[in-house]
C-alpha cells in the first residue's frame, strides 16, 4: 500500500500538464529519478520540457483526472 501523497511513476505517465493559469504544457512522457529532484519529461506542440517534481513547482496532482498543475518559474517553459 502507498502512504498518503506518495504516487508511483506509472501514474504520472501519460498526464497531461497545465500552469496554474490553465495554460496546456503537454503529456508526462518520461519520469526520471535525479537528485535533488525527480524530472518529469513533457512534451507539448513541438517541444520536450523537462520540469523538477518538487512543491516550488507541482501545484497539484489529480490521479483520476490525470492532470498535473505546475507553477513553472519565470523562463522555465523557454528552455
């Protein structure tokens, strides 16, 4: 059984991913396990982002509706 807030990888992969405005990022493709921080690989129209999974970024994770709200710093989705 998981502990309360724990997710396993499986569950990320596929979720699509929004800014906290509402702002289509793209889908989990890749979750890589880095330190300091988890990576989550998410491609959009065109584009590969690779976002850290940590709370100064995740805003928030629906598991049934496989969706995941970030708040990307300022140049992140630039990269």
């Amino acid at each position: 059984p998981r502990a309360e807030g724990e997710l396993f990888y499986h569950e990320l992969l596929g979720a699509e991913v929004v800014t906290v405005d509402g702002t289509s990022v793209g889908r989990v493709r890749e979750v890589y396990d880095m330190d300091p921080a988890h990576l989550l690989e998410v491609k959009g129209e065109g584009k590969i982002h690779l976002i850290p999974f940590t709370e100064q970024v995740i805003r928030g994770v629906d598991r049934e509706a496989r969706r995941i709200v970030i708040d990307p710093p300022e140049g992140l989705l630039e990269l």
